[in-house]
C-alpha cells in the first residue's frame, strides 16, 4: 500500500485534471507514451502491469495514480522504446519513492 496516504488524494486529483490514467501495453496509447519519455510503472498484486508518463505539462505524476494508492508488487521508472506491439527496455530502476 502507498505509504504516503494522506497524499493520495491530492496525487488522483492532479492526475485527472491533466487527463492522465493508468495505460497497459494493449491501449493504444501506450507505444506513443513509451516512445514520448520515463514512464512509471506498477505490476499489482493480480500481475498487471500499467505505466503513466513521469511527467505530464511539466509536472509529475505519482505512482499511486497507477493503482489508486492500492498494493503493488513492483514500482519504478522504465524508458521503452518501440512500434508494432515490439518493445525494447532501455533502461528499468525500482525507484517510487511510494512503494
């Protein structure tokens, strides 16, 4: 769970006011988002992964928009690269500063 829990609902609240939601590598909006810049990921505890760019009009989006605060079982940053459903990992670190 995030540790930082009475932050959460500040940190949904920017997320949705810079229309920024969880995307799994089946949206269509994931390859532009990996090819865009760090992404932040989170694999939940059902092994889901999701992503969410790090930074949206300059400024950061928090892990915990990723799960809505709840448990993980990893979280870090990643720069993807790729196009056609093939991608390419970069660079992966497990850095949340939430989890």
């Amino acid at each position: 769970m995030c540790n930082f829990s009475d932050r959460l609902s500040e940190e949904l609240l920017a997320a949705r006011k810079l229309n920024v939601r969880p995307l799994t590598v089946s949206d269509r909006q994931f390859e532009t988002t990996v090819n865009a810049g760090t992404v932040k990921w989170a694999v939940t505890e059902q092994r889901e992964l999701f992503i969410v760019p790090k930074y949206v009009q300059g400024q950061e989006i928090s892990h915990t928009v990723l799960t809505n605060g709840e448990p993980v079982l990893a979280a870090g940053e990643a720069d993807i690269t790729g196009f056609n459903n093939y991608y390419y990992l970069l660079n992966i670190n497990n850095y949340s500063g939430h989890y």
